[in-house]
C-alpha cells in the first residue's frame, strides 16, 4: 500500500493530484507482459518511462532534457511520447498500462499519450 504524507504547507493542488495518484496506483500496476508507461509533468519538461513493477526496474524512458527540442507545451510532449514508444519498441515492448500519475488526461498529457499510441504502443 502506497502512502504519501501531505504537509501543512502543501499546496491544495498538488496534495489533490497526490491523492489521485494514489487511488490509480491501487489499480494500476505494471507487469512482465504489460509494463506501466508513468508520466510526469513538470512546469517546463516531460518525461515518461516504461517500469516494471514485479521487478522494480525502469525498462525505458524519454525526457524532454534528452531531446534538446525548441518546441514547448503540447509538440513536446508529442516528441517525448514518439521517444519513449521508439525506445519500448526497440526493448520488444508493444502493451503498456498508462498511469497519469494523478494529472488530468488533457493537453500534454494527452498528446503523450496519443504520440505514443502513434509510435506504436497500446494501451
């Protein structure tokens, strides 16, 4: 069982997105037939990995420090998304389960997840 400790300070929004992190974690779990794609949204980057559960191991992963883009918002999160499926491919990994980690499935989370669908992954 997962637990995260929210503090006083806190902010409402990021307590709130923990919290849902947590109710997709007791669902979502990654296995050797189907890895879990985990993305991460920060104010200015994206990343995105393949992970093993059953293992503990990261089997790949795409970042948008990696790809030295000039694009921002919603074409980088593409990129990343074709990144990370290009390298899940090249490890013979076709089915993943798709973890939000908490954030809202819009905007660049969901074009993520539409460009690894495109590069050719499914979930």
């Amino acid at each position: 069982m997962m637990k995260i400790k929210v503090r006083k300070h806190t902010a409402e929004r990021k307590a709130n997105r923990l919290k849902k992190k947590i109710r997709i974690r007791k669902t979502v779990k990654g296995t050797d037939e189907r890895p879990r794609l985990v993305v991460f949204r920060s104010a200015s980057h994206m990343y995105a990995q393949v992970v093993n559960d059953v293992k503990g191991v990261t089997l790949a992963s795409a970042s948008s420090l990696v790809l030295k883009s000039d694009t921002t918002g919603v074409d980088l999160a593409k990129a990343v998304g074709l990144e990370v499926a290009k390298a899940a491919l090249s490890k013979n990994i076709k089915n993943v389960v798709f973890d939000r980690n908490g954030f809202i499935y819009h905007g660049r989370v969901k074009a993520l997840a539409d460009a690894a669908r495109e590069g050719g992954l499914n979930f």
